[in-house]
C-alpha cells in the first residue's frame, strides 16, 4: 500500500523535469503568438500553486474538502481568465502546470530535504 505522503514525494521529484518542460512550451508559444496576457498568466500560476498545495495539503490528510478544492482550481481559472483564442488557452494550460510544477519544487526544497 502506498503511503499518501509517498505521492506527494513521488510527484515532487519529477517537478523540476515539468518545469522545463513547462519553459520549453513557453518559448515555442511565445515564438508563435509572442506576449501572452500577463494578467492569464499571473492567475494561471496562482490557480497551479494554490491547486498543489491543496492537493498536498489532502495527502498530508489535512481533511478531503482539500480535494474537492484542488478539483475547483482549474474550473476557477477558466472562469476568472479572459480567453480571447485558443493559444491564450494554451498559455493558460501551460501556467497552470508551471504553477502546480513550481509549488511542488518548493515543497521538495524546504520540506522533503530535511527527511
């Protein structure tokens, strides 16, 4: 049986491979479509780090409305983002991922290394 902190340690140790590869799609959008809407970007690491952090938070077993909140997030960024083509939702796409990605690289670095 798997432990749940196990998840989160498995998840965490694969993160820094998603963020390059998270910074690779950034460059080949930003080739494509140039500037994407800061504004989508900002709320889109937002919803990604607080998403993992609610997911972490779940695996710690902190309570299962933390799940039900890390579902919400991407469904709440949709709504609060302005998506004026389908690259800005791909742009989107993409921070949520980095957003989720860089929460779990900072979940590896301040608590996993202490273990």
């Amino acid at each position: 049986m798997v432990n749940n902190k196990d998840i989160g340690r498995s998840l965490a140790d694969k993160a820094v491979w998603a963020l390059l590869f998270n910074i690779l799609l950034f460059s080949v959008f930003g080739i494509f479509d140039g500037m994407p809407i800061l504004s989508n970007i900002a709320y889109a690491l937002l919803f990604g780090f607080a998403s993992a952090a609610t997911l972490l938070a779940y695996w710690h077993e902190k309570g299962g409305s933390f799940f039900i909140l890390a579902l919400l997030m991407p469904l709440l960024l949709i709504i609060v983002s302005e998506l004026t083509s389908f690259i800005a939702l791909a742009w989107l796409i993409n921070g949520y991922f980095f957003g989720f990605a860089l929460a779990l690289v900072i979940y590896k670095l301040m608590f996993l290394n202490k273990e």
